[in-house]
C-alpha cells in the first residue's frame, strides 16, 4: 500500500464517512461538521457545521439540470442538498421519520437514494429534488443501500438483504445474510464472483460475503 504521505486533523470526533465530489474530498465526522479538502494540496476549504449532529450519510450527485451537488443526511431527519460553488445550502428534504443513515446515487446521477432509522429507503429525483417513492419492508434499521447494475439494494439491522426495482418501488428478492446487521454494501465489477455485477456485504458479526446478481424469484410483498 506504501506510506502516508499525510494526516488531516481538523476533526474534533470520530470520521464516520469519506467521498469524493469533483475535484474535492469531503469528510463528515461525529462532531458535527462536514471538511470540504482540496484533493491536490490537501487543505480544508470549507467546514459546514451540521444542525443535524453526527454526519453518517453523503453523496454527490451531478446532472445537466443542477450540476454538482452534495448531499447530506443527519440525525435531525433531513436531507440537505448544498451546491458546490458557494457552499450554500439550496434545499432541505423532509420525509423520513427518524435520523438518516446513507445515501446512494444511482441513475447516472439523476436520482438518489436515502436510508433511515425508521426502517425505510425513500427515492429522490435529483432534478426537482422531490420525494418519487417510499420503499418499505424492513423491519429495522436500514444501515447501507448501493446500485448493483440496475438494481438498488438496501442491508438492515434485520439481517436481510433487499432488491429493489426502483423504477416501480418493488421489492424484487429478499436474503437473509445474516443473524447480525448488515452495515456496508459494496457493488463489484466481476471480481471472480462468476458474473458482470455483483455484491459484497459486510455484518455486525464481523463477516464479509460475496453475491452473484442473479435472477431471483419476487419476494412476497
């Protein structure tokens, strides 16, 4: 891997989500605040205090309409969308009941994603940042959602794994991965899994599993 050519201080609590967003690399801590970094020198341009409290959920999204915008979810229950010239913030989401936990982009960038602890996933159209759906069948806290080729899918404290269609907000197939909560999804390209697209989970129980994307029969709704 080599040697750290550096560390970045300037958080006061635990760094609980890292991205990238253009030419930027934006942090978001328990202490509240998002660090916008200069991804070629590596200074902190900008800090934007969350009313929200502990930052777990970012994303950007770009699109002909808007351009390059972030994202954000915190624990007060809304989603922020901040435009990437001036850092002002240009919209406040409400829909989910409880503190968001992630985001996800997906439709090439005009659509995203949010999870929540009110045990839901809600789809976003990046363009009029309207609410399109509210996906429901979990039955815990949904920790991680990713796009796996055409799919959207969410892992929960429950355990499961769920496909959605995000087209029709239907749950396609539902997996039960683990006894533990699922806490992160990654989306593979190949990866020897034996397909084009598949899926790697990680779980409280400190286990991590490969997925092949295959067909799957629909889950009872």
């Amino acid at each position: 891997m080599g040697h750290c050519i550096g560390t970045l201080e300037q958080h006061t609590d635990a760094v609980q989500v890292l991205i990238e967003c253009g030419t930027f690399v934006i942090s978001g801590s328990n202490d509240g605040s998002i660090k916008i970094w200069d991804s070629v020198h590596w200074v902190c341009l900008k800090t934007i205090r969350s009313c929200s409290g502990s930052i777990k959920a970012l994303c950007c999204v770009q699109n002909e309409l808007n351009g390059l915008k972030l994202v954000y979810g915190g624990y007060d229950r809304k989603v922020r969308v901040w435009n990437t010239d001036g850092w002002v913030c240009e919209h406040v989401l409400h829909g989910h009941q409880s503190g968001v936990t992630a985001l996800c982009v997906y439709a090439n960038g005009n659509n995203f994603a949010s999870t929540s602890n009110d045990d839901t996933v809600r789809l976003w159209d990046a363009s009029t940042w309207e609410c399109l759906s509210t996906l429901y069948g979990h039955t815990e806290t949904v920790w991680t959602i990713c796009e796996v080729d055409r799919w959207l899918i969410s892992g929960s404290g429950d355990g499961t794994l769920r496909v959605w269609d995000p087209d029709t907000g239907e749950c396609e197939a539902v997996v039960q991965a683990n006894e533990q909560p699922v806490s992160t999804l990654l989306a593979v390209d190949g990866g020897g899994l034996g397909n084009d697209k598949g899926l790697v989970s990680g779980s409280w129980d400190s286990s991590i599993a490969f997925w092949g994307l295959v067909e799957a029969d629909r889950a009872d709704q």
